[in-house]
C-alpha cells in the first residue's frame, strides 16, 4: 500500500499505475479484441504481464483484469466473458474450475473505520473443481474449498466449505455436493 489517505493521493505507486497503463493498452490492443478460441494467445499475453497460467486455461476475452501480475490460473480453469477479476490483491483459481459470466471477483476494499480510507487488500482462493455461477460477488479474503458451486448472483462474504452448495446473498451452504460418478462407483 502506498498511501494512507485517498483523499490526498493514489493508493498505488507512480510504477504501479503505469505499469496498469501499459497493460491496459495491451489488453484493450491484444487481449479484449482476440478472437474467442484464441484462448493460448491470451495466455500467452497475461504471461508476458506477470499471470501464472496452467495448461489449457481458457480466459474469454470479455474478462476484464485489472493486475495479471497478480493473477494464478491453475490448468484446465475457464474464465467467462463478462467476469470481473480485480486483482489488486492476489487471485488464485484452481484445477478446472469455471467463473462463469457476470461474476466480480474483489480483492481489494477500503477501511472505513480510518479517516483516509486506506486501501486494504486480502486475497482469494478458489479451489480445485469449483463453479461459480453467474453474476456472483466474492469479497476480499475469502476462500472458497474444493468442489464447491456458488449459485448464481450470490454474495459470498466469508470461506465456503469444500464440496458443498452454497448460495444466497449472504453465500450460505445448502447442501453436499456429490458427483454422480462417486454415486455409480458407490452401487
């Protein structure tokens, strides 16, 4: 962090903002305009910004990404046209799990409680297996388990237990989730 104070000033270095200029040109140039399969050059441009990608990741090019440096894509994740991934803290995305479309991942927030509104950043952790339907809201800090779905439009405030259903606004568990593979290998 910065600045105290965002009333006075950035909350991010001189460096830090330019180097966000320069990626946004990048991405509005190379990255927003790229045709949908061309998911390998996408990758290959959020490498050259810093992003730790996977194998086979596909991120649309309607995602908008505010820090790729901030940004880990473990292999075979999806990441929907329309998701919000604003990175200004730390954004880690399992094995084969899926953001779908309209969904705003937040790591970054402000303290009220201060006069100057600081800036306070806290990372997410999305875990192996994990979908979270559309338009869905995860805050600063959260993690959310392996195997678990979020359902569509949910709020999710605090850690989400692996492999179950969460959903609402809050983000509450539901239920287990439970594949049907385990299901037919159970009988």
């Amino acid at each position: 962090m910065y600045n105290q104070d965002t009333h006075t000033g950035p909350s991010f270095s001189l460096a830090n903002r330019i180097k966000r200029l320069v990626w946004g040109v990048a991405q509005f140039l190379f990255f927003r305009y790229s045709p949908k399969p061309f998911h390998q050059w996408r990758a290959f441009i959020l490498r050259c910004f810093g992003a730790k990608i996977g194998r086979g990741v596909h991120v649309y090019p309607g995602v908008k990404i505010w820090a790729p440096w901030n940004l880990e894509l473990a292999d075979e994740c999806g990441i929907a046209n329309g998701v919000t991934l604003y990175s200004q803290g730390k954004i880690t995305i399992g094995l084969r799990s899926v953001i779908s479309q309209g969904t705003n991942l937040c790591a970054g927030t402000h303290d009220y409680t201060k006069a100057g509104f600081p800036l306070i950043t806290k990372p997410i952790y999305i875990g192996d297996h994990v979908w979270i339907a559309a338009e869905s809201f995860v805050h600063p800090g959260v993690t959310i388990g392996n195997g678990c779905v979020i359902g569509a439009r949910s709020v999710v405030t605090k850690d989400m237990p692996a492999w179950t259903i969460c959903a609402g606004h809050p983000c509450l568990p539901v239920k287990e989730r439970i594949l049907v593979q385990e299901v037919e290998k159970a009988s």
